[in-house]
C-alpha cells in the first residue's frame, strides 16, 4: 500500500504489486492443476476396485450362507461394461442360458461402472498374454 490519504494512512495497491500477485497465483495453479487431476484419476480407481471387490465379497458371503455356486457375472455392451451377481440355482454352474430362463436368479445388479464411478471403463492391454502363456489377445475372456 503505497497511496497516502490526508491522515496519514494508506490504502489501495499499484500496478506491479496486482500483477506480481496475479503471477504467483497462477504460477501456483498451473503446478496444482496436474498434481489434483492425477489425484482425481487414482480417487476414481481407487472407488472402482473397491465397488468391484465388495461385489466379489457379496458372492461369496452369499455362497457360504445359501451353499450354492454365487458368481459375478460380467457383461460387455459396446464399450462398457456391466456386473451383477448370480446365484446357481439348478446346481449345475451359473450359465448366461439359465441367467436368462430365471434358473439362475441374479441377487445383485446389474451395474454399469461408469455409472457407479463417472468415467471410468475397464479396458483390456491387448499386449499381455494369456494366462496359459497363449497368445496376446484384446479379448478380455480367454
């Protein structure tokens, strides 16, 4: 504060004082702005395994408490995919056949992931190999 009144106090800034703080403050948010979307991405992850991993937890707790075969079943439609989990209820394995006719009753779901999570998508690395040492395929059920 530069600008003397009559009483002796000051008030107001000057030009290069406004525009030193205008630096610094951007400054500032171009270094930030990176650092908290990487933050955003990894939080979004971080929630997507989780949704998926107490899914997986439901089956089984299910399957221990009815004594029967429980799955996560996971549909693909276009480029997004779905879950839900399915109990085995003519004892001969969970089948999208019988998921279909009502014979294996689905008890959770179905959901859509980026619906849960926004933005998020499972994607598969075409470039890994399969888990028999086959080889690399895009296609997510080998």
């Amino acid at each position: 504060m530069r600008t003397n009144r009559r009483d002796g106090t000051d008030f107001g800034f000057n030009l290069i004082e406004v525009l030193i703080a205008l630096a610094i403050v951007a400054t500032l948010t171009a270094i930030g702005a990176p650092v908290a979307a990487s933050v955003t991405d990894a939080s979004r992850a971080r929630h997507a395994a989780a949704f998926v991993n107490s899914r997986f937890r439901l089956a089984r707790q299910d399957a221990l408490s009815h004594g029967v075969s429980v799955g996560v079943v996971f549909d693909q439609k276009g480029s997004s995919w779905t879950l839900r989990v399915c109990r085995d209820g003519n004892r001969n394995g969970i089948r999208r056949a019988d998921i279909s006719s009502g014979d294996d009753p689905c008890i959770d779901g179905p959901y859509a992931l980026g619906d849960v999570v926004p933005q998020v998508q499972v994607a598969v690395d075409p470039t890994l190999k399969g888990p028999s040492g086959e080889a690399a395929s895009p296609d997510p059920v080998r």
